[in-house]
C-alpha cells in the first residue's frame, strides 16, 4: 500500500512539471507575439501617417505641378503670339523694303550720275522680295523641316540657314536618330542645299527646287507647290488657288462668280483680260457693278499667276477698294 501511495506521488509530479513545461514556452510564445504585434502595430502606424504625409505632399506637388504647366501653357501661347506677331512686322518691313527699293531704283534712273544711289538700289534689291519676309534663323522654310524638327537642329546648335548649309547629311542623320524613332523616316539630303540657296537669297532657285521635293527627298513625280511660297502666301494673307480671285483688290465673292460666269476663272485668265472687256461684263451686269473699277485687276491677277506676293502686296497698299489713289 506504501508503495502505491508513494508510486503515485511521483507520477503527479512528472505530470505536474510536464504540465509547466508545456505552458511555459506557450506563454512565451504568447508574449513575445503580443511584443511583436505592438510593435507591428505602432511600425504601421508611423508608416501611415508617413504616407499620409506623403500622399500631402505629392497633392501639393501636383498642384504646383498643374500651375507650372498653366503658366508653360499660356507663356506658349504668348511665344506663338508674339511669333505671328514678328513674322507680321516682317511682312510689313518687307513691303515697305519694297517700295524703298524701286523708289531707290526711280532716283537712280533719273539721275545716273549718282553712282552710290544705284550701288544702294542694287544692295537692297538683293535683299528684298519674299526673302525679306523670313529671318535667317526661321529653318521651317526648308522644305521637310517643321516646328519639332527646327527646335532639334537648334538645339544642336544649326541656328541658322547659314550653319544649316555647312552641317553635313551623316551629321543630320545622327541628330535625327538621336532624337527618337519618330524621326528616323525624315530624309534630311536637302536641307543643306534649300539653306544655302537661302542663305544666298536665291529664292527663285530655292522655289523651284521645292517644288521638285516631297517633304524635302527628290521624289521625281510631279511638281507640288513650294513650302517658301505657301509660308509667305500665308504670312501676307493671301492664298494660293490660283481660282481665287478674291486675291485681288477690288474683287468680291459676288463680282467673282460674274467673271466666272464669263469664262475668267483663274489669275492667268484675268490677267491676259483686257480692262475694256472687264468694264464691259460688269456694264451688263447691272447698276450693282457699276461702281467698279478693274483698271488694277489684270496687274494684280499677274502677279499672283507669277508668285510675286511682296510686290502685289505693295501694290494693293497703294490701291483703295482696286482703285489707285
């Protein structure tokens, strides 16, 4: 009986300590979690409110962002502005240049014993016409090159049609295909020779080069019309349907469908239109035509047919509703 009593005390014991063997490492585990978790629990709370503080400031970001790019905007808008602008003085020194220019040329006929008079004439003449309406340093004029590409070439230091006409095709060819691969199907082979043409004032000659061209590659079909003359036809407000003889002073939609009416249909019909026959369609036309006058219009009607748009309009300054005043 001794022995039972004694046998079953010391298998209470083993169980009692196996008991706290067992719990102790859970408690542990227990308190070393509920340790991690405050942790965890306060590490993910500066995390977000560090985010939060984040999430401010790039909103404050993309708000100053958004002004910034308000502001580019509009300054963007004034630099187009202010272009337009510019090129319009241009346009209008050019005239006045031509005007100056034949004034030049009248003194110099009525008094050729003045030699510097004529050297001036013959000086400014050089500069004058359609070339007088662009700076050297505006490359859109070159056909195959627009406003992306003209910021590229200046960028890379080809301000100029004049460093534009020195700047060989494999140096062309690495700026282009640096600047991406949407410029890789740009053939730049005349650039150089439209700048130097440029460059020289032989606007006749860079005309009928372009004229040649398709984006600037010798593509051998058929003329198209030059990038030169569209930009200047544009520039003075002109336009380049040779149908379109509203280009003249004087002539309105109305008396443009009566000379079409009577076969005249292009600038080259109505030059070739003598004034009489002009004044007669218009006599037979009614008290409503009456009081126009076509004296100018067969001068004007040629120099649209021959591109010479600085000259008609220097002509039209001097003309009031197609009559000289």
């Amino acid at each position: 009986m001794l022995t039972g009593n004694l046998l079953l005390h010391i298998e209470t014991n083993c169980w009692l300590w196996w008991l706290l063997g067992s719990l102790l490492p859970l408690l542990l585990g227990i308190a070393i979690g509920y340790l991690l978790f405050s942790k965890y629990r306060r590490l993910a709370a500066e995390l977000e409110a560090e985010r939060n503080q984040l999430k401010g400031e790039i909103a404050e970001w993309e708000k100053k962002y958004m002004e910034l790019k308000y502001q580019f905007d509009e300054a963007d808008k004034e630099r187009a502005r202010l272009k337009i602008s510019l090129q319009s003085c241009e346009a209008d020194k050019s005239v006045l240049q031509f005007k100056l220019d034949k004034a030049l040329a009248g003194e110099a006929d009525a008094n050729t014993a003045t030699p510097g008079v004529a050297l001036a004439a013959t000086a400014a003449g050089a500069t004058g016409g359609m070339g007088a309406l662009f700076t050297s340093d505006n490359l859109q004029i070159i056909e195959g090159i627009g406003p992306k590409i003209e910021e590229i070439l200046q960028a890379a230091g080809i301000k100029t049609w004049a460093d534009l006409a020195k700047t060989e095709f494999d140096k062309l060819r690495q700026i282009l295909d640096d600047a991406g691969p949407a410029y890789k199907i740009h053939n730049p082979a005349t650039w150089p020779q439209q700048a130097q043409l440029a460059a020289a004032g032989k606007w006749d000659e860079l005309v009928a080069l372009q004229k040649e061209l398709d984006a600037g590659e010798d593509t051998g079909g058929p003329e198209s019309p030059s990038k030169l003359e569209k930009m200047a036809v544009k520039l003075l407000g002109f336009s380049m349907n040779a149908s379109d003889l509203k280009v003249v002073e004087g002539i309105g939609p109305k008396i443009e469908e009566l000379l079409k009416d009577n076969g005249i249909r292009t600038w080259d019909e109505l030059a070739s239109t003598s004034v009489a026959r002009l004044q007669e369609i218009l006599a037979d036309a009614g008290d409503n035509f009456r009081l126009a006058d076509p004296g100018t219009w067969p001068e004007q009607a040629a120099l649209a047919a021959k591109g010479k748009w600085v000259e008609l309009k220097a002509l039209q300054d001097q003309l009031d509703g197609g009559k000289r005043v």
